[in-house]
C-alpha cells in the first residue's frame, strides 16, 4: 500500500512537474504583459512535432534536435507576440483573449494541414532504466523530468531574482510605465518573456512527448489548459506559485487516478480549482493587488 | 541656455486635447514650477516631456537635442529623469532593488556605486531600509526612494510630478528642502505641485495652468504677489 502510494505521488510529482514547466509560461506572461496567451499551449505541440522532425526526418541526435525545439519554440512564441499581441497592446483585454484563442486554433489547424489528424507514432528518445529503490520503482523518463524541471527552475529563479534582465521583467510586471522612466525597454523585455516561456513549453513538450510517445495536432491542448489552471491554483503572475500549483495538480491528479476513478480525476483536478479560488480568490501564492491612492 | 525647451506643444487625451500648444523653457540650473488646478494639463506635460504619452504637434528640445520624438526608455539616458506622480516605487522590490533600476541604464559600475552612496548620504533613511520592500515604506520614505532612484540615473534634470501629494505636512517640508538640496548640487528641477505656495516659494520662475494653456508666467516671487494667483491657487 505505501509502496502504491509513495509510486503515485512520483508520477504526480512527474507529470505535475511537466505542468509546472507549462504554467510559468502562462504566469510570466501574465505577468509582463497582463494576458493570458491561451496559444501557449499549443507551442508544447509545436514543439513536439519540431523534435520528431529533429529526429526522424532530419536524423539529428538527440541533443541537437532538443536545442532545435527550443530555439523554433521561442522563435515561434516571440513572432506571435509581435503578429497577434502587440498591435493589441492598447486594446480592451477581451480583443486580445479573443486573438488568443484564435491564435491557438491556428496553430492546431496549421499543424493538422501540415501533418493531418492521424497520430504519429513517437517512440522517445530518452532511455533510461527503470530503478529502484526499496521496493518503488521510478522510471527513467520520471527521473529525467524531474531532474531537468528542478535545473530549469532554479535557473529560472536566479534569472529572474539575480540579473539585470531579470529585475527589469519584475519592474515590468509591477508598473509597466515607471520601467520606462528607469530606461528599461518594455517591448524588448515582453519579447524576451515570449522567447522565456516559450523555451519552458518546448523543454515540456519534449518530455510531454517522451512519456505519451503519440503526435497529434490537438497534443498540447489538454496540458496547456490544465497548466493554465495550475497558474491560477497557485496564483497567476506568480512564478513560485505557478511551479507550486502545476505540482499540486499532479499530484491530485495522479492520486485520483489512482484511488478514485479515472474517468473522473479531471472533474476532480477542475474542482480543486473551484474550491482554491472559492476560498482563495488570488491563489495559493498570489497576492491581493492592494490599490494606493 | 535653455536645457529643455518646449514650443507649442499639443497633446491629446483620446479624445480630448489636454494641452493646447504651450511653450515654456527651463534654464540650467533653475527650478521651474508648473502650477494650477486638477486637471489643468501639468501631469499630461511632464508625461509628454518624457515621451510617455506622444504629443499631437510641437517641438521638445532637451540639452540641443529635439527629443519630441524620443521614446521614455531612452530619454533617462540622455539625463532627464521623471519622478512620476503617485511615486510609483516598485513596492515588490527591495528599496535597494529600486534604486538600482534607477541606475539602469548606467553601465559603470564604480559611478553606480558612488551614485548610490550619494543617494545614501542624502536620504540616510534608504539606507536603514535598503532590504525592505519598498511596498512596507511610508508615503514620505516612497517619496524619498522615488526621488533617490530618479537621482540614481545621475540626471541633468529631473521632473518631479506632485512630489508633497498626501504627505504629512512634517514630510512636505521636508520635500521641498530636498528639492532645493538637489538643485544646489547642480540638478536642473522642473516642478509641478498642487501646493502652489511652496512650489512657488522654491522656484525661480513658474508657469500657470489653466486648461491645457499656460495662461500666467513669471519669476516665481512676482506671481506670489499677483492677485490672480492669490486668488486662484494661494488660499487657504
């Protein structure tokens, strides 16, 4: 009994932790440039297919074929931000959750043009041997997850906390006017979030598509929706907060799997939202914007 | 010389003009102030001086540079700083944190730390609470930090937009002798204030406005004793 459970809190922590990756997408741009760019999710499935191209057809190693994925991911995230978000910078906040939406359906609709809606089988590239310890076992690509989540969110977190770059995007995200009067250049720094987040769905997506082995156009729609409420859980804007919540929910997730039904761990994964939000309006981790005249 | 010089200067609000064709100039060295009632224009003026709103038709000339159409993020570097209206410190960030975003676009990092130690003599009050965020400061500390961080840019001149609004009077006073203090170190001050009396107190010259024109201007003690301005804006 201890050994299941012990095993499902892993696999929570695993595919809480692929959340997670996600959900810092959303919250960073939140918030830098007070959106939620619902087509975030659908990078994860850009990215997905960049490796299988990467790999299968232009026969790249592996390494290779994961910095090509970021680098299409970030590029792509940056691009539509410049397309799709900037000209709508002024605009009331429903034009540009409308564009959003649109922007996400595009990418779906490209993709299934391009690669059409039959799933394309991916075996994955990361090949590790199960291990274990006791007596639970741990997969490689669970290990491999969580050892690259960790990485990137401490890296993240020293970006953000420790370099010029990084506190120019928390002054942005605070008082987008009072960064320009200090110098900083707001249009790059929204860009750079782009580029940043979009990096995150690309690492995600690669594990994403190591653990579920099977593209589709519609791949990233699910985890980019659940990420987003991993945002939300844990208080959307805030960076701890989004890695928290994308955890949290996995684990609720892989526990109710497990214990409770499957059919009916995602009606439960959307109820613990409802019941956070009930009792916490801004989050797990989010702050009340407390409004001085 | 004139450091900033604007000249028929127009501004529209979305679909109000806010500012219809000013002119004012600001000589080196000199404090300015910028007075009249809510609403005149003056907020809406020292934004477009500094690019964060554009201005409809006009020029804005600062330091022999025509700057009119200069984006904010690069008029810090060319030594005009703004000390925005409700001080807009970044309260999430430590005090420290904020001066240094002050410094931003300054590469040097020995005449950043002397900047820094410059804002720690003078306000010996950020220093104390250089950890803290800037969000648990009182009014008149936010007000002292949003000063010292515009100063942290090492600026030829600095705007300041309301620096006394909801402070104490005991803060208040004390404003306007920091203003003065930065002044006499060399720093050019362009002033706007609802508290006409004191700004008009400090300042060499200043501007009257009404309804986005500018319809008074003089040697600051002159308008002091002008009836208009007695009336208008120097009861109590």
């Amino acid at each position: 009994m201890l050994t299941s459970i012990l095993e499902q809190l892993i696999n929570g922590l695993r595919t809480g932790s692929i959340y997670a990756l996600i959900a810092l997408g959303y919250t960073m741009v939140y918030g830098i440039a007070k959106m939620i760019n619902f087509a975030h999710g659908d990078i994860i499935m850009v990215g997905a297919y960049t490796l299988y191209i990467g790999i299968a057809l232009l026969h790249l190693p592996v390494i290779p074929a994961m910095i090509l994925t970021a680098v299409v991911c970030s590029v792509l995230g940056v691009l539509i931000e410049k397309i799709a978000y900037k000209p709508l910078r002024k605009a009331p906040p429903l034009a540009v959750l409308i564009t959003a939406i649109g922007m996400s359906y595009f990418l779906q609709s490209m993709a299934l043009l391009i690669f059409s809606s039959t799933p394309i089988p991916f075996k994955s590239v990361i090949n590790l041997e199960t291990v274990q310890i006791g007596s639970v076992h741990i997969s490689g690509i669970t290990i491999i997850t969580l050892l690259v989540t960790t990485i990137t969110m401490v890296a993240l977190t020293l970006f953000i906390n420790k370099t010029r770059a990084g506190s120019a995007m928390r002054a942005v995200s605070e008082d987008r006017g009072a960064a320009e009067l200090m110098g900083i250049n707001v249009n790059k720094t929204i860009s750079m979030t782009f580029a940043i987040g979009s990096a995150l769905a690309a690492v995600a997506g690669i594990l994403y598509i190591c653990q579920y082995q099977s593209l589709r156009p519609t791949l990233g729609a699910l985890p980019g929706i659940k990420a987003f409420v991993a945002a939300v859980l844990g208080g959307i804007g805030s960076v701890p907060g989004a890695m928290l919540g994308g955890i949290v929910l996995g684990i609720i997730e892989s526990l109710a799997k497990a214990y409770i039904s499957t059919e009916l761990a995602d009606a439960i994964v959307f109820g613990v939202l409802v019941i956070v939000l009930l009792v916490r309006p801004a989050g797990l981790l989010g702050k009340k914007k407390l409004v001085k005249v | 010389m004139a450091i900033l010089k604007v000249t028929d200067m127009a501004v529209n609000y979305g679909m109000i003009q806010a500012v219809k064709g000013i002119s004012f100039e600001v000589e080196e060295g000199e404090i300015v102030a910028l007075i009249g009632a809510n609403g005149a224009g003056k907020t809406t003026t020292l934004h477009t001086v500094t690019g964060m709103i554009p201005a409809k038709s006009g020029k804005i000339e600062f330091d022999g540079a025509d700057i009119t159409k200069v984006p904010a993020h690069k008029i810090v570097s060319m030594g005009l700083a703004h000390v925005p209206e409700g001080r807009r410190v970044f309260a999430q960030l430590s005090v420290l944190e904020n001066l240094k975003m002050g410094a931003y676009t300054r590469k040097d990092k020995e005449e950043i730390e002397r900047s820094l130690a410059n804002v720690y003599q003078r306000f010996p009050r950020l220093e104390e609470r250089k950890a803290q965020l800037a969000g648990t400061l009182s009014g008149g500390e936010q007000q002292m930090l949003a000063m010292g961080r515009a100063l942290m840019s090492h600026p030829k001149m600095i705007v300041m937009d309301e620096p006394s609004m909801g402070l104490s009077p005991l803060y208040v006073s004390e404003i306007f002798k920091i203003i003065q203090e930065i002044n006499a170190s060399g720093t050019t001050v362009l002033l706007v204030e609802q508290n006409a009396k004191k700004a008009l107190s400090i300042a060499n010259k200043a501007y009257v406005l009404e309804t986005g024109k500018i319809v008074l201007s003089g040697d600051a003690r002159e308008l002091m004793n002008d009836d208009s301005v007695k009336k208008a804006y120097l009861s109590e």
